[in-house]
C-alpha cells in the first residue's frame, strides 16, 4: 500500500512542562542530518506508525523553519505563554521504519542529560495528524502493533512458563515479553516467524549503544542481560518446536538482552546439531558483531543458515570508536562475511542508520567498497539507537562534504547493487 504524505510541512512540535504535546504554526517542523537542520520534503513525511512513542528531550530547545525566510530558527519559550519554559519533542518510529531525519533541536545546558538509547526522529503536526520523517524500509508485519493481542499474549505466555518451569532460558524469555515487551519473545510465545535464543552473558566489545549494559553515571540499559549460560537441551527445547510449527520459521542466536553469542561457540555448534538432528525446517540465524570468524566457521560447518552482522560504519576508525572492541577489528568482521560466504550462507549488515553520518559521502564510499568486495547479500535498515548529539562525539563525525540525503543515498545503492536485499527484519531463507 503506498504511503501517505501531508499536504504541507507540518508545524512545529514543542512540550510544555506538564508534558503536554503542542504544536506551533509559526513555524514549520525541521528535520536534523548530524546537527545540520532541513525543511522536510513532503515525500520525507509519513504518519506517526501505529505503535510509534513520542518522546520530550530535557534540555534541548526544538528547532523549526522560518516560513518567510526559510532559515532554521530556534524556538526558545512557550508561544502561547511567553516565558514559560519548553523542550523539543521526538518519535520513536515502531519497527520496520527507517528515519530520514532526526529530531531538529539545540541543547540548552552545558551538561545536557544523556538521552536514553532510543531512535529520535523528526515529528510534527499537520492535518489533525503526526507525521515523521521516515519511510516503511519492511513490508513485514511480524512486530506491527496490531498483530499483538495483549489478552491472547499473557495467557499463552503464563501457561507455557507453567509447562517449562524447569526451563530457564524460557523463563527469561517470559521475562522479556512480560517485562519488557519484546517483539521477538512475544513473537515466541505465540509462536510465530522469529523467535530469540539468548545465551551469553558476556561480551567482547563495549559498544557506546549497548542496549543490555551501561556503565555507572551513562544513561540506563534499556533491559537485563541474560545472567546465566543456558545448555544446548534447554535451547533447543525452544528452537525445535517453534521451528516444526512456526509459519516462516527463525530461531536467532544474538540478542539484546546478552552480550556476545560467538563467546560461547561450542555451545552454539552443540546447539544447532541437537536441532538439525529433530527438524531441518525453518532458519537457524546468528546475530552477531562478527568478531570472531573461526567460530563462524565452526558454526556454519554445523548447519547455521543464516548471520547478521552489526555494523554502525564501514570505516574501521569509526567503527573502533563505537564497538570499544576488545581484540577483534573490521576486518575480523569482514572475515566472518567472507566465511558464510565461502558456505554458501547467508548474510545480513544490520547497518545502523543515522542521518548525516550513514549518507556521508565518505561513509557512503566505505560501504560501497564493502559490499563490492565480500558481497553480503541483504542490508537492514535499522535505526541508531543512542542520543545523536552524542553518537556524534564517539565517531568524532568531521564531515567533508554534505550528505546525500537518507533517500538519496538507499536510490544510489539499489541502483549500484540490484542484487542486494533490502529491509528492516532478518529475512527466512529456508521454507517447508
């Protein structure tokens, strides 16, 4: 189905301090590309995604478009109420959609707090509507909203934890669903498409977006890293059913409630044969930094299908500077594709995109050069989650040139790649 866009820039969005939502029609909605603000084209704008939320951001003021000049202009107190305080407003699309532009603000304090790790897209209000800027980078449905029936959800879940109460990886599961809400759990639990194996604790790289661990006085982990090493029987206890019955079946090693599965590649391997041994149906997939290829090799020479690699840059500096690694590089993970590749697997960059630094003309080149050389075959659209302004810092983002434009620059790659996939999800590569 083609998406909607509004029949103007919508306007400004601000909150006052009671967290009411307001919108402003002196000024037009802005859209930020690595700190460089943008008036959205009305191709750019699609509705707020069922699902979306809608976030304040302390300490930063919104900043929109002038419509008689067209310069981006700082909004500094409440319109309606002059003198009243305000912060900028930001949405956090719902899965399977991509942001061209982040959220357009100025910080306002010399210590600004730390935004918690979520995406922070541009928003703004036109024709009774929120409108983002954004696009559907996966037609997929297996994490919309509406596909969850939270009643139906709860009982399967507190009756299969009942069933397995022996089983503790399915007791953590149940954790993540219940506690955090968790697509994939949730998608376990009613079981359908991709369903997560978490299994190690720990991890070789101290990435400055880790989602299950922050360090003390950084912003909070958005979940609980899994606490113990689940063995081979309790994981494939959950993989082999869900992979016989499941429709479009996956069961992925790596998730964001653990540190590194390559860590405990001996498990893994005794993992996927016990599987391969009851089913040969469905995707056995890794999700992974891609760090250690000789266990990628150990484990695709036991039946993994599929692996995703997390990638925020095709630059090795940058992507040091994020991933903090401890012993492994780029070109360890650039290895670990060409293993795959030498079997024949699959492979997905779950390549982490950010306005202004993923269409980066240099970035832009580096990823080029990479796909041309080792040839993955499927890029994911996913959004950086980590406060922009501080992202920015880590890589130590000096751009020579301006970006391509989030839009510009998926165009110029399909066109220089038409044999790579594209999308948001990993994809289910064996069928009944």
């Amino acid at each position: 189905m083609p998406e909607k866009h509004p029949r103007s820039v919508p306007a400004l969005l601000f909150a006052d301090p009671a967290g009411h939502i307001i919108d402003y029609n002196g000024l037009t909605m802005a859209g930020s590309s690595a700190g460089q603000f943008y008036k959205p084209q009305l191709e750019d704008l699609i509705e707020l995604p069922p699902g979306s939320e809608l976030f304040r951001l302390p300490d930063r003021l919104p900043v929109g478009i002038d419509p008689n000049s067209g310069e981006p202009t700082l909004l500094a107190t409440n319109p309606y109420t002059p003198g009243d305080p305000i912060q900028a407003v930001a949405a956090f699309m719902a899965p399977a959609h991509t942001a061209i532009y982040t959220a357009a603000y100025q910080t306002c304090s010399p210590k600004p707090a730390l935004l918690p790790l979520f995406s922070y897209t541009a928003v703004g209000w036109a024709d009774g509507k929120m409108w983002v800027t954004g696009f559907r980078s996966d037609a997929d449905q297996r994490q919309d909203a509406d596909q969850f029936d939270h009643k139906l959800l709860k009982r399967r879940t507190l009756s299969h934890l009942g069933k397995h109460q022996h089983n503790r990886l399915i007791q953590h599961l149940g954790k993540c669903c219940l506690t955090y809400g968790c697509p994939a759990a949730r998608n376990y639990f009613l079981r359908r498409w991709e369903a997560p194996l978490p299994t190690s604790p720990v991890c070789n790289a101290a990435c400055a977006g880790c989602i299950s661990l922050q360090p003390s006085g950084s912003c909070p982990s958005t979940q609980d890293r899994i606490s113990f090493i689940p063995t081979a029987r309790e994981i494939a206890e959950i993989a082999v059913p869900h992979l016989k019955l499941a429709p479009r079946a996956i069961a992925s090693f790596g998730q964001g409630c653990e540190g590194e599965p390559l860590l405990q590649a001996n498990l893994l391997e005794k993992s996927v044969r016990l599987i391969r041994s009851q089913t040969d149906r469905g995707t056995l997939n890794l999700n992974t930094n891609g760090s250690l290829p000789d266990a990628v090799k150990q484990l695709a020479r036991a039946g993994l299908d599929s692996i995703r690699i997390s990638l925020n840059s095709a630059q090795s500096d940058k992507h040091r500077a994020y991933y903090r690694p401890k012993g492994f590089s780029l070109t360890d993970v650039c290895r670990s594709i060409t293993v795959m590749k030498q079997f024949r697997r699959h492979v997905s960059l779950n390549y982490f995109v950010l306005p202004g630094c993923t269409d980066d003309p240099q970035e832009f080149t580096a990823l080029c050069n990479l796909i041309s050389e080792f040839q993955p075959d499927f890029l994911q659209l996913r959004n950086l989650n980590m406060d922009p302004e501080f992202y920015l810092q880590v890589i130590n983002h000096q751009p020579q040139q301006p970006p391509l434009g989030i839009r510009q620059w998926l165009q110029q790659l399909r066109h220089r790649f038409p044999s790579l996939g594209f999308g948001y999800f990993n994809p289910p590569i064996s069928f009944e």
